[in-house]
C-alpha cells in the first residue's frame, strides 16, 4: 500500500498499472520488472514498432491513394447512365447532365493535388495514382464531349461554318429593263 | 373645282370650303427617307410652346375623364393626342419605324407622307413639270434616292431625284428636278437636251454621298449624273464593270451593251459616254412574245449565302443582282384570258445573266397564258399566271443555286479559313447553277406581288399579294419551297417543310389589311425598319394603306406588356433572400464553433 501511493502521485488511482510505461529505468514502477526482462531491449522494439508502424502506414496510404485514384471510375460509370438516360434532344436535363459531366472531370484536375495530399508521404509512389486518376478523369471529358456530338451542339459538319459567310461581292453592275412609259 | 394638281376644292361664293389631295389618288412611284436625327437641346414638340395652351390641353383631359367634356372639346382631344403622340413626332425613331414616304403622282405633285399618321408633311408641286410652252404635256416617271447623308446626317438633308418627260413618246426631252426630302425646297432643276429613255442608279456614291446616275436616251448614249468631275472619275474607276441591257418588248429582243468611251458628237461632252453592244438574246416572234420581266431590288440584303438543308447537306444560293427574269407568251396568247385554247398557248420563262446574257434557266408552261405577275428575291422567282387547261390561276417557284460552291465539303477548310467563298465573283465565270421548282394552285387573281425586306435579311420572307378583292394577302414563302414532298420524312419535317398539296392555302387571319379595301390596288412598296423582326409595307392605288408585319413575329423585342415592375421586384426580393440567407448561416456557424 505504502509503495502504490508514495511512485505516482499524479496517478489518482491506487491500483491503475500504466502498461505502456516505456521509461528504461527499472525503479520507476513499484512492480519489479520479470526476471529476465530487460529495458533496454524496449527501446529496439521500439523503433522496430516505429518502423513497422511507418511501414503500415505507408502501405496504408498507398492503397488508399490507389482506391482515390480509381474512384472516377465509378463516377465515368454513373455519368456514362445518366447521359444514356437523358436521350438525345437538347432539352434542360441533358444540357445540365452534359455540363455537369462536363464541369466534374475539369474540377477534379484542378484539384489534384489536394486530394492527394492526405496521402503524401516520403516513401509512397502517388505517381502512379496521380495518373491513373488523370487519366480516368480524361476518360470522363470525353465521354462528356461525345455526348455533346451526340447532341449535335459540336460545330463537326460544313452547314455550321458557311451559315455565316456573308454573300460575295460581284463585280460586275448591271442595270436597264424596260423603257420608262 | 379641279385644280392642276389634281386637288379638288368646293368654293362657295369666293370661300373655300373644303380641299382636298386627291392626287394622292394616281401615286406613280415611291421612295423613302429618314426623318432628322434628334438633335440634343431642340425640342421637337411643338405643342408645349405655349403655357396657356398646355394648360387648356390638360383640362379638357380633365374633362375628358371626368365625362363632363363635350362632343367638340373630345374632338379637340383627339387631335391633341394624335399630335402628341410618339409615332408622329418628326424625327428618327430607334426602331425605324418613322420614315417619310415621298411619293409621286401624276400631276407632277410630290408629296410627303409621314409614316406615323400619314399626314403630308409637305407637297410641293414641281414648277419643271407643270404645263408651260417649254413643256407641253409633262408627266412624272419615277422618282430615285439622290443624296442619302450618313456621314453627315445631323447637317446635310437627303434629297430625290425625280425624273420626268415634256411628252407621251420617248422622244420628248426630259426634265429633272431635285428636292430636299425635309423641307420640299426643289434644289435644282435642269432639263437637258437629251431624253430619258432608262435611268440607272449606280452603286457608287461620291464624296457628297450623291448616288452617281446614268440617264440613257433613246440613242443609246448615256448621260452621267451628278455633273462634277469627281463623278467622272468615279465612273472611270469602274468603268469595265458598268453594264445596260435593254428590252425591247415589241421585237422580242433583249440586248446587253457595255460602257465604251466618251460620246462622239459635235459637242464634246464629257459626261456623255457611248455604249458598245456585247450580247442580244432574240426570242422568235412567230412562237414567243415578251409579255413581263422583273429583277431583284438593288437595295435588297441577303444574310448569308448557304443554304442548310435537311441531314446537315448545304447548297450555295445562287445571289446575283445581274439576273433577269423574262416571261414569253405564245403570240396568240398575250391577250385576254379565254380568247385562246389551252394547245395554241404556252408560257415559257427564262433566267438571264445580264452580265454576259447568259439563259440560266428556261421552262415551259404549256397550256398557260399571261398577265404574268412575278416577284424576284434572293435567289428565287415566284410567278403568278393562269392555267388554261385547269381553268385555274397557278403560282410557280424557281430557286436557282450554284453547284460550282458545292464542293467546298471539308470543314477542316473552313475551321482554317482557306476557302474562297467570301472573295468577288464576277458573272463571267462559268456558273453550273441548279434550279428547283414547283407549281402550285392558287385561287385568287392577283394585281401586284412584293416580297418582305427586312434590314439584315434573317427573318424569314413573306409574299405580299395584292389580290383582285383590292386586299393584300401575306403569304409565308414556305408554303412556296420546291423541297415540299407530299410525304415529307421526319428530318424534313424538323426542317419547317408543308408536306405538299395542289393549292396554296388561303388563310383568312393572314390578310395583313384586315377588313379594309385598298381601292384601286396598283402597286405594293415594302422598306426595311431598322428593326430586323419588322417591315414596313406601303400599298398605294386609289386608296393609300400604311401598315408594319411582322413576318416571325416580333422577336427581337419585348412584348408590350412586359412586365417591367415584376422583374423589378422579383431581383430586389432575390437579393433581399440572398442577404438575409448569408447572415443566418454565419451566425449558425458561429453558434457551432462555439459549442
């Protein structure tokens, strides 16, 4: 009793046990330590731990880096069965749908360095990750362009570039008819 | 009383009682000219001049309203609102809807009618035509756009040229008289030695902005017009470009002659120039008579030179101003209806370049006899004859395109801009051009056909027909495309085309004079408002008729009940939302932060 009130004085429980003490002096506990257990072999387990924490992590990281990475994916997916549904008349919902196909790709480029940044970590490769997620998001561009050929808004035919060409000037004037009665 | 002027007056015991224009009745042509700019610190109305006026105009509206006024204190404010209103004050309006029609009558009287109110601003009884022993018999031909001011339109006035003859033949001297169109001063008057047999407006203007015209006589020379070196050298410049043809309606010969050099004469006379004959086109008497022909305005605007058909497929119109369309009878046949059988007559209509004289396109109606009534617009001909074998009048269209254009197909070109669509054409290139056509039905005898013009020419056309019941009809020209099938697909029917019937429909709301006869229809004058939605359309005959459509309707600007105050608030209430909506949500996210 004397020993568990007089080593921790902060400790407000008597009979609490901190198991996660790492301090490498033996006395500081008023539990003796096993026979055959040494500190200093702690402080190898230690950085072993460190390491293999490090280790998870950026293994974490990685892979969540590859699920961001493949996240458009299913967005191409849900976009491409959204554009399907709107038809092929040019009416509000397949204008906005268009737009918004359009519109998310571009700001998700915008923001990739944002997204990946939770991720950035000295040992992991977001190269990769970074691509694949430019390239799906490429992927969901051009699926928003088709859809605006599709829609015929795309100046792809002759009748959309000579409806403006103003009519030629002649030459020649030529003027007469009947005599004035 | 009849005065010179064709006016009548009652004079009762040396008083004149009434008087009245009615040489407005024989109006021989017409132009227009814009009203004066609004000039910033002159007040155009004249009606406030007065204090004492202004105040007995707003009691009798008292009174008015108050039902207490009496019959001619209404009719006094009646006469007051006309005056006061904004369609009849005397300047430009922002829609072009104000113009001064100046017409010509065959008194030899000018007159200008306003187009709000068509009240005659000014008349003006030209002193050159009026009987003199110089001139027995004048009488006024036509009357043209001299001076059109558009650099200087605040300090120079526009005027016309009217042009007139002292005799019935061709052969008497001619007279020729400018007016000022705002005030009706005449300018000048000269009447030189020569004739007038045809007079042709150039497309050049000098540094004055007076449009260069020739006058030709009837020995083939032609005299330059306004006389001033510049002139000379305007003309000079353009010298090889400036052609004439002339028909003669009586032999069956249309000949083309192009500008050669100055006259030679005893007098030398440097605004006098010789032509040279370059082309005739000789229809055989024995099969063919001219008995109508027609070309397009001059003045006439074409928005853009394609066509877009269905399935995105373009055809280039064939847009020359060079063109000339002649309608032939069979001899037998250039009289009345019903004195010739349908197998002695035929009509045959033939499309010349009058550049080079050129026959474009020729069709023959048999069975078919005149009086040939046509209109020429863009690249079409609408024509309106009668059908012997059917008993029937027929309407007929001829849309001419050029397939030399057709085969700029690529549009990586066009992306690039290395076509040559846009650069000049001239008529002496080989035209491989193609024409459509189609006959149709039509019940009603017609005394004048015109085409709607617009400022830019986008708005679609409608065909103004004046028809024998002294009404004018507007027709939409797609009841007139030769692309009409009588089972249209689905992609031609996205296109706007009337799947096809025998006749053309006549709907009875599309009378754009309603209710009313213009008597004694003769001609149907349309000018373009600066509005593109809108045309002004003039129809003059015994009666005179004044009256703006709308072909698609007004779509360039707000209805007339728009509902200026609902907008108004509508933004001021959005705003209010959006302000109210911003201060709640900051507050909620302080409240959060601070929980």
């Amino acid at each position: 009793m004397d020993k568990g009130k007089g080593v921790m004085p902060s400790n407000t429980r008597r009979w609490a046990v901190d198991f996660s003490d790492n301090s490498t002096s033996p006395s500081s506990r008023d539990v003796p330590d096993p026979p055959g257990f040494s500190r200093a072999s702690i402080d190898q387990d230690d950085s072993t731990l460190s390491r293999q924490k490090r280790d998870a992590e950026s293994n974490w990281k990685a892979q969540k880096a590859w699920e961001v990475a493949q996240a458009p994916f299913k967005n191409l997916l849900m976009m491409g069965f959204m554009m399907w549904m709107a038809g092929s008349t040019v009416h509000l919902f397949s204008i906005g749908i268009t737009f918004s196909a359009l519109w998310q790709p571009i700001s998700a480029l915008q923001s990739v360095g944002k997204i990946f940044e939770p991720y950035k970590d000295s040992r992991v490769e977001l190269l990769g990750p970074k691509l694949l997620f430019i390239a799906l998001n490429l992927g969901g561009l051009a699926l928003g362009v088709w859809k605006l050929n599709a829609l015929g808004l795309l100046p792809t035919h002759t009748s959309d570039w000579v409806s403006s060409l103003p009519p030629a000037q002649e030459v020649e004037y030529s003027g007469g008819g009947l005599n004035l009665s | 009383m009849v005065m010179e002027d064709h006016s009548l007056l009652l004079v009762q015991q040396g008083e004149i009682v009434w008087s009245r224009e009615d040489g407005l009745a024989s109006v021989v042509d017409v132009t227009t000219s814009e009203l004066p700019v609004q000039k910033e610190g002159v007040s155009v109305a004249k009606v406030e001049q007065n204090l004492f006026e202004w105040l007995k105009g707003h009691m009798l509206k008292l009174k008015g309203t108050l039902m207490i006024a009496s019959p001619d204190d209404l009719a006094a404010i009646q006469a007051l609102r006309l005056r006061s209103s904004e369609k009849s004050k005397m300047t430009r309006d922002h829609n072009g809807f104000r113009k001064l029609l100046i017409v010509l009558t065959r008194a030899g009287k000018v007159f200008a009618l306003h187009t709000g109110d068509g009240r005659v601003v000014w008349s003006m009884l030209l002193p050159s035509l009026r009987k003199s022993e110089a001139c027995e018999n004048p009488v006024g031909l036509h009357i043209y756009q001299w001076q059109v001011p558009h650099h200087h339109a605040l300090d120079e006035n526009p005027s016309v040229l009217v042009v007139g003859r002292c005799g019935p033949s061709l052969s008497a001297p001619s007279v020729l008289s400018f007016i000022d169109a705002y005030t009706g001063m005449e300018l000048k008057s000269l009447s030189p030695a020569h004739t007038a047999a045809q007079v042709i407006p150039l497309p050049h203007t000098d540094s004055t902005e007076q449009r260069l015209h020739l006058i030709i006589d009837d020995n083939q020379h032609a005299y330059l017009y306004p006389r001033t070196p510049e002139a000379i050298d305007i003309l000079k410049h353009e010298f090889s470009n400036v052609y004439w043809y002339s028909v003669d309606a009586d032999n069956g010969v249309i000949r083309g002659h192009a500008l050669k050099s100055n006259c030679v004469q005893e007098a030398v006379d440097e605004y006098c120039f010789d032509f040279r004959d370059l082309w005739s086109v000789v229809f055989p008497s024995e099969s063919e008579k001219i008995i109508a022909t027609m070309t397009r305005k001059a003045n006439e605007v074409v928005h853009t030179q394609a066509k877009v058909m269905t399935d995105y497929d373009v055809m280039y119109k064939y847009i020359s101003k060079n063109l000339l369309f002649v309608a032939n009878a069979a001899p037998k046949a250039a009289g009345e209806i019903g004195t010739v059988i349908p197998e002695e007559a035929w009509l045959v209509i033939y499309i010349l370049d009058t550049v080079t004289g050129r026959i474009l396109h020729r069709m023959t109606h048999h069975g078919c006899q005149g009086p040939v009534h046509a209109v020429f617009s863009e690249n079409w001909v609408v024509y309106h004859y009668f059908n012997l074998r059917a008993h029937r009048y027929e309407m007929s269209v001829v849309e001419i395109y050029d397939q030399s254009r057709a085969d700029n197909k690529d549009v990586w070109r066009f992306v690039l801009g290395k076509h040559n669509l846009t650069s000049p054409i001239s008529s002496y290139s080989r035209p491989e051009v193609i024409a459509k056509s189609q006959s149709y039905f039509f019940t009603h005898s017609v005394k004048a056909i015109e085409a709607t013009s617009t400022a830019k020419g986008i708005t679609s056309k409608q065909l103004l027909i004046g028809t024998i019941g002294d009404q004018v009809l507007a027709l939409d020209k797609r009841f007139l495309d030769p692309r009409r099938t009588v089972n249209p697909s689905q992609a031609e029917k996205e296109d706007g085309i009337i799947p096809l019937t025998d006749s053309l429909p006549i709907i009875p709301q599309s009378y754009i004079t309603h209710a009313l006869k213009v008597e004694g229809l003769r001609g149907i004058v349309t000018v373009p408002a600066k509005l593109e939605s809108t045309s002004l359309v003039f129809v003059y005959g015994v009666d005179l008729f004044f009256t703006q459509i709308a072909p698609s309707r007004t779509y360039d600007s707000l209805t007339e009940d728009f509902s200026y105050a609902l907008l108004l608030l509508t933004i001021v209430a959005l705003v209010a939302a959006i302000f109210v909506t911003w201060v709640l949500s900051e507050r909620k996210d302080l409240q959060d932060k601070w929980r």
